[in-house]
C-alpha cells in the first residue's frame, strides 16, 4: 500500500525525497500519514481537494486482508 501511495504522488510533487509514510492501526482503521515538503502541500491538494479525493479514491479501492479500512491523511505541518 505504500508503495502505491509513493508510486502517486511522487510526480506530483518537486522534492519527491521529502515523502514520508507512516502507518498507524487503530480500532477501525488502517492510517496512512503522508507528509510532503510543506510548498508540496498545495499540489498534494489541488484545488478544492480534487488530487486528494482523486488519490483516496485509488487507495481505497484496494483490497486489504482483515476488518479494517484503510484511511489516507495528508499531514500539514
């Protein structure tokens, strides 16, 4: 799953060395928590939220084995 979120986003952004998943379970959720150089943030983005709906699009229609579902975060720091 991370390579695939890596394989995503890495044309899209300009510093594609400053990408960093981390991966949290919890009750209900697998979390994946991509951070980005902060001027990478935006074109993660898009405008009004379309790359990243685009991208959570792709990730979720992935199957993973067990009850959870996998959930896409794009940490700003």
């Amino acid at each position: 799953m991370k390579q695939l979120i890596i394989a995503i986003v890495k044309p899209l952004v300009s510093d594609p060395d400053a990408i960093k998943i981390t991966t949290v379970q919890d009750a209900h959720f697998l979390n994946f928590n991509l951070t980005v150089a902060p001027n990478d943030v935006g074109r993660v983005i898009g405008k009004h939220g379309r790359v990243a709906q685009a991208i959570r699009t792709v990730v979720y229609s992935v199957r993973i084995d067990g009850p959870s579902k996998v959930r896409l975060n794009i940490v700003d720091d």
